[in-house]
C-alpha cells in the first residue's frame, strides 16, 4: 500500500488524530487534503466569522504539517468529487475520514464510498475523532438514543476512552499533488475581537485553563461578569482540540470543577449521538407542542430589536451584543437569549438558531439546534415550559451589573443591580441614555406563551 488521502472536514489537528495515524501507518505516503464544500457554502453555514476561524485552522495545520515535511492540499467544490480526483491523481488505495453526526454528513460519506468503490478504493471511517464518546456506542434498552440527559451521562461516564495519541513526527506527502492556496482572514472583514484559531492557540488555551481556570469552573461557569469558562468550544467545533485528550486531562485536574466541565463535553456527546439518530432535528421539532409561533413576518420589529441588542432587557441585549462583536457567547446568556425569544416573544427557535449560526464561530449544528430545541422545549428538556425571567437571571449571574456594562456601554453609569431592572430605568434620560424601553412586559409574553402551550 503506498498512498492514502486523510480527509480533513471537523478535525483540523495533527494531535490525537486516529484517521491521520491510521493512514501513516498503513501507507508510504499520504495526502492531507481539506476541500472547502460548495454545498456547505450554498447551505449558509459559511459564515463570516467561521470562515475567518477556518482560515486560521487551515493556515496553522498547514504550518504544522510543513514542520513535519508535508502540507495542506485545498481544493473546492463538490466533496465526493475533488476526493475522487485526488485518489485518482495520486493512486491513492484508502481514504480516511473522521465520523460526522448531520444528516448532510452522513448522506455525504454515502456518496463518497460509493465512488471511491467504483474507483477501487477503500474508505475507512473513524469514530472518536470529533466526539469522546462515538454517538451508538451506549444507548438504552428500548431505543438507538438516549433521549434524556441523565442516563445517557450515567452510561458515558462508565465507557473506557481509547488512549490519546501524540502528533506525527513526519507526514510525507507526494509531490505534484496541486492545490489552492491556503485563506487568510485579512480579506473577511470580520470583528477584531473574533477569537484566534488553529491548533497552537487551541493547544495553548487548553494549557492556560487546565493551569488556571478549570479549578474555579463548577462556582464561577455562570458567572457574566467574570468570564469563568473555557472559551474552547470553537476549537472543539473545528477540531483543533480533541473531545477524548481534553476528558482525559480534565480528569486528571480532579475536582468539582473539573467533574462540571467534564459533564458539559458529555452534553456535547448527548447532542452528537441524538442528530446521528435523528438527523431531521436539526429543522424539525424533536418532540412537538404543536407551537402556532409567531412568524418573524408578524413579528419583525421585535426580531429585529432582538437580534440588534435593543430588547431593552440590558443582560438580553449584552448577550445579542457580545454574539455580534465576539462571534461568541456566554453559555448562561444563550440560554436566557432564547428563553427570551422562544417563551416571551413566542418566536420560532429556528428563527434564533439559524442568527446563532450565522455569527457564533462555534456554530456546531448538533450544539446549537438541539440547544435551541431544548430551551423552546421541543426538544430533550423534561421540563418543556421552563421560562428564564431575564431580570432575575441578571441579577443572580450578573450580580453587580459588569457583563451589561460591557456590552451595553450606554448604561456605563447605572449603578449596581439596577442596570437589570427595567422599571428603574424608566426614571432616567431615555434621550440621554440612547436606551430603548422594553419591547414586552414580562409578564404579558408569559401569558401569551402559557396559553399557547395551554391550547391543545
């Protein structure tokens, strides 16, 4: 066996990468090939802001597999085709490929073992490349999923992780394979506050939290104001990271802090596993309440107000705020940003989803629909008709107001926890403040929702 083409898609790392590894193993030389999707273009998901993380992933992998005396191939265009056309080039007898969870992913490996069948070649897909835990490998007795948290977790947690591999130390890559020269992101115009990518800065930051942060993670997640969590959702969305070193080494930390934190790459798995089995939940409801949702037509003024940061709800319109400038988001605010659109606005959460993936850097589909499903209550919450009141949220993770006076400088001078409280700052300078005054009374989008939920 001489030549084998390692498909990069969600795994942009040379550490912990079993697909990479498997190739150099079993092939003289092989060809790291990334293709930037046309159909993923056309689909929306190219986003700005992802597209800019991306172009730092596929610079640094490229610089770390020169280090190692190869490099990047990227083409574009039709997946299935531009990896036929490599293998064909290169007379390539095997493709490696990571496991993915979409619906598109899966209709896409399809694809591609056909073709490369009809070319006499070998496709091997790997699990545990992109998750810690493949999605299948535990589901209960009755279903192929687990629908609710807390057993799945249970079951996880009880699972023997394959061992973490060390990067290459040498990559040799056929010469005269073409490619397209790699992106940068001086051309997109994005916010100068979007985090860095690559898997040296995803290396790094894994480092500074495990040294420094994952300790006070448990107390201070949901903190706003302090800013206490990871910040490495991006790199885990993109693969710069891998799921199964970072539940390694968090267990190797020890401590509440480390157990919480571990927990949340569990949800990342639970979401995994449940797309895999039900692909349509990424557009569909996954347990329906036979919502009639105000259609962002009907509601177009509050939409927009909504995603603008101008809600007046200062802690809804820091997070709306933080998503437009950072391409990111604290978790506890996505949580009250849907709440807020979904339960008091009565808005479709696949209106919110789809903003959220054309800004969070991190728009992972399986994260992101589920996440929003699981707040509007369509999807794996047990309590569908929770509400998250942004007022009292603000105050208990914002208690002295400094995430709002962050994000929405035209309350800089408010003091405390009055900056939550609407009402009080009905007594101020609306003019002067340039803040807008609440697009809905609480308590009237409570009842609309409720009798809502109520009617069938």
């Amino acid at each position: 066996m001489n030549v084998s083409v390692v498909l990069f898609t969600s795994d942009l790392r040379l550490h912990d990468h079993p697909a990479l590894r498997a190739a150099l193993d079993g092939s003289r030389q092989v060809v790291p090939l990334f293709v930037r999707d046309r159909a993923v273009d056309d689909a929306g998901f190219a986003a700005p802001n992802r597209l800019a993380f991306l172009a730092d992933c596929l610079r640094d992998l490229d610089a770390g597999l020169r280090e190692r005396g190869g490099r990047l191939v990227l083409r574009s265009g039709d997946v299935v085709e531009q990896v036929c056309k490599v293998a064909a080039e290169t007379d390539a007898d095997e493709v490696h490929l990571a496991a993915d969870v979409s619906g598109y992913a899966q209709r896409r490996e399809e694809r591609l073992r056909r073709a490369l069948e009809a070319q006499g070649v070998r496709l091997h897909v790997h699990d545990t490349v992109t998750t810690a835990v493949a999605p299948g490998a535990v589901t209960p007795a009755s279903s192929d999923h687990f629908a609710v948290f807390t057993p799945y977790f249970r079951h996880w947690s009880q699972q023997a992780l394959r061992d973490t591999l060390g990067a290459p130390r040498a990559v040799p890559v056929p010469d005269g394979v073409g490619s397209e020269e790699i992106p940068s992101r001086g051309s997109l115009g994005v916010s100068p506050l979007l985090a860095a990518g690559g898997e040296t800065e995803g290396r790094r930051r894994l480092t500074s939290w495990l040294r420094s942060g994952i300790a006070d993670y448990e107390g201070g997640r949901d903190d706003l104001g302090g800013d206490a969590t990871s910040r490495l959702s991006p790199h885990l969305h993109f693969g710069t990271l891998s799921a199964v070193e970072l539940v390694h080494r968090a267990r190797h930390a020890d401590g509440p802090g480390a157990e919480a934190f571990v927990r949340q790459l569990a949800w990342r798995d639970f979401h995994r596993q449940v797309l895999a089995a039900r692909p349509a939940a990424a557009t569909d409801d996954y347990r329906t309440k036979r919502d009639r949702w105000r259609s962002e037509r009907t509601a177009r003024d509050e939409v927009a107000a909504w995603r603008e940061g101008r809600t007046g709800y200062p802690v809804i319109d820091a997070g709306m705020r933080q998503l437009r400038d950072e391409g990111w988001m604290h978790n506890r605010c996505r949580l009250l940003t849907a709440s807020f659109l979904v339960k008091t606005l009565y808005i479709d959460w696949r209106v919110g989803a789809r903003h959220f993936l054309d800004l969070l850097v991190d728009g992972d589909v399986a994260n992101n629909q589920l996440n929003w499903q699981w707040m509007a209550g369509t999807g794996t919450d047990t309590r569908p008709n929770r509400v998250l009141n942004p007022v009292a949220q603000g105050r208990r993770h914002d208690p002295d107001g400094a995430y709002v006076r962050r994000w929405v400088p035209e309350l800089a001078d408010v003091a405390g926890q009055s900056v939550h409280e609407p009402w009080k700052l009905q007594g101020l300078d609306r003019a002067a403040l340039d803040y807008p005054e609440p697009i809905v009374d609480l308590a009237d989008g409570l009842a609309r929702f409720r009798q809502a939920r109520e009617r069938d």
